[in-house]
C-alpha cells in the first residue's frame, strides 16, 4: 500500500502542528489561562501549602483551597473539604477501592471497566480477600442494565464501582438508575468520572454517588498528575498514605478530617493551580455549552464514519449517551497501523487497541486487536472533523487499491 509521504512536524508554541483527536488519553490544549496562572505561580507564589504561618505558605493554601471550592460547584458537592486531590483518576480509583474493601467483602463492577479499575479489583480477588461480579453489557451498544446490579447484590457487597462513560466507545451509562439501586442496598458507589468530568452534568447528591473519582488532565483542562476524589460522609476509608499534613502534627496517626486524612505529603501544588484554571474555563465558558459542541463533532465524526464502506463502527445512536471517544475499525488493515498512518501522513493523533479496557473490546468483538480512537474535544472544529474523515477515506481507499 502506498501513502503520501510523511510529512515534517513543525514545531509551534503549542507543540506538534497536528490536528489532535486523542483528548480522551489527555486534553491537548489547555485554555491560555491554564498555562499562564502555573507559570505565574511556580515563579512567585509556590511555597509549601499549609505547613508555615508566613503568608506564601498561607496563599498557597488559599489557592488550593479555591480549587476545591470550584470542583464543589461543579460536582453539587455540599462541603468542598471532602474534596481530595490526587496523582490522578487512576490514583483516586486506588484510594477508593482500597480504602474500601476489606476480607469478606463482595464488590460489582462491569466488564467497561478500565484497568485502573479491573487490576485492583482483580488483585483484592486473587489474593482472596474479596469475592468480585462483573456486569455484562445487555446490548450491541454497549449498555449496562440496572436491574443486573439488583440481581448481583450479596449480603456482605461493599463497593458497586463503574465508569461514568466507556473510554472506548464513549457510551454514557446509566449511573443514577444504578446509584439509587445501590443505596437502597446500604452498599457504596465509587463512579469513574475519567471520561465525563467537565462535560456531563454530575451531581454527586442526585445520583447517589458516595466516591468520584477524575482526572485533572483530560475534559478538566487541567495539567498531567493531577485528579481528585469526592468522599462522602457515608464512606470511610483506610489511608494508604500516612505522613506530614501542616494539621494536628502532635497526633501519632494520620488526621481524620477531611481532606487532611488521605492528603499525606506536600500537594502538587503547581498543578492544582493550573487545575483550577481550567475548572474555571468551564464554569465561565459554560459546561453546557461545551457539551453541546463536543456533540457536534460526535455527531460529524460518527455520520461521516458510517457513510463509509468498509467501516465499523461501534457505540450508540443515542446523541444523548454519548461522549469524546469514537471508536471504530477499517476492513483489511489493522488499527494500529491506521493510527500509525493518521499520524505520519496526515498529522492527526488518534490511538489505537485496547485503551486499557480489555474486557469492554471482548464485549463488543474487537479483542485483541482492538479499535481505532478518535476523540475530539471543545478546542476541536469542524475543519479538523473533516479533515480526519478524508484521511480515513484516503486510507480505505488505498487499501482496496
């Protein structure tokens, strides 16, 4: 197979001049402001939050403390301290099912379910010290069904964790169906905000959700190694990480109050910083209005792929259920190489195979090749849509040849 010939990557102040459809991984770019406020603040302002009395330390505090408060506002979270922040969603996970799940304990999840959440859960199991049921999707589109959760409950179930949205399909699931089952049993619900935090209208009281785990880096706009974890009064958690908090110094174990209880060791301060930057972008952009042009392009990308011959296409018609990542796969070549292609010849990021959700590709029949991902994000046009669909078209086209 032939292709045009890779062309150079120049160097902008944005980085490689691609067209960017991998915003499901990470957010590529961030608002202005983001980069802008770290830069300020790690030259004037980052001193250790917290732990002095001069005022640095203190404004340092200040900062991250309205961190905090906006993630409160955009979650409906009542009290912004339960707020905890952390490496990552894959960090905050961890925290969550561990400091949860103790010997005896039976726990559900579903087979959508990335690795940050299966490995845990798998070892908890492997190990013996928890019995696990993973829900199976109910349709081609890749739903769960509420009613399944229902039938899986024990008398020692614990923990009910799931994704908000699949990270490779992009299908919203139904969590406040599930969320309302699950406190009905007395049970808790950690919710995987990787995919929808900063898109999708999340309130932690409405749907019943005790733990929410996100990632900083993606659809909040934030840096990379940051995200946070909601802990509400219904859960209490074991801390896996013990030390210095500037709070109650004099007490041989760690805190109990909230955040300083899973909060050990100095914060990533910087990116807590540039993480609230891009919270605020969406409150003053308008989450709403986001969601809906993050719509659209689903809407271009999906309608464009299934126009083509030799297409497949996975996830929901549903434009209501439906997020960034868009997967699908060409007939005759393989993902990886068509990701491969995208990239050096048409200068558009994209991934390819298994997303670290392998039992979500055996649902849907792309194990273990896996899938080509497109995922655009509120920075993307309609011009970058347009452009992918002639690549990929381009691509189908050379493969018949």
């Amino acid at each position: 197979m032939t292709m045009p010939k890779p062309r150079r990557f120049i160097l902008n102040t944005l980085g490689f001049n691609v067209i960017y459809l991998d915003n499901a991984a990470t957010s590529f770019p961030k608002p202005p402001r983001v980069y802008e406020r770290m830069n300020e603040f790690l030259r004037n302002e980052a001193a250790n939050p917290g732990r002095s009395g001069h005022r640095l330390s203190v404004n340092a505090e200040a900062q991250i403390a309205q961190a905090r408060n906006v993630l409160a506002k955009l979650f409906h979270v009542r009290d912004s301290k339960r707020i905890v922040f952390t490496l990552n969603c894959t960090d905050s996970l961890n925290i969550g099912i561990k400091g949860v799940l103790g010997d005896g304990n039976h726990a559900i999840t579903t087979v959508l379910e990335h690795n940050s959440v299966l490995r845990p859960l798998n070892a908890l199991e492997s190990s013996g010290k928890i019995t696990l049921t993973k829900i199976q999707v109910s349709s081609e589109e890749g739903f769960v069904r509420p009613s399944d959760f229902e039938k899986a409950f024990r008398k020692n179930t614990k923990l009910v964790v799931m994704t908000h949205a699949s990270n490779v399909t992009g299908v919203v699931q139904p969590i406040g169906e599930i969320g309302k089952i699950v406190r009905g049993h007395g049970a808790l619900f950690l919710v995987d905000a990787a995919q929808t935090a900063g898109v999708l209208d999340i309130d932690v009281e409405r749907d019943n959700i005790d733990l929410l785990a996100f990632p900083g880096h993606k659809a909040l706009y934030g840096p990379p190694g940051t995200g946070g974890l909601y802990v509400g009064t219904r859960a209490e958690l074991i801390p896996w990480r013990e030390g210095g908090t500037g709070f109650d110094s004099q007490s041989p174990l760690q805190p109990r109050e909230f955040p300083f209880a899973l909060e050990g060791g100095t914060p990533n301060s910087v990116g807590i910083v540039g993480l609230r930057e891009g919270v605020e972008f969406i409150v003053q952009e308008g989450r709403e209005k986001i969601e809906q042009h993050e719509r659209s392009l689903i809407q271009k990308l999906r309608a464009g792929l299934e126009n083509l011959s030799g297409v497949t296409l996975y996830g929901t018609d549903d434009e209501t259920k439906w997020t960034a990542p868009v997967s699908f796969v060409l007939d005759g070549i393989e993902p990886q190489e068509v990701s491969l292609i995208l990239d050096e010849s048409f200068d558009i990021a994209s991934r390819a195979g298994l997303h670290c959700a392998p039992l979500a590709h055996e649902s849907i029949g792309t194990y273990p090749q896996g899938t080509i991902r497109l995922s655009p994000s509120y920075f993307n046009t309609e011009s970058d849509i347009e452009k992918a669909l002639k690549a990929i078209c381009e691509i189908q086209s050379q493969v018949r040849s």
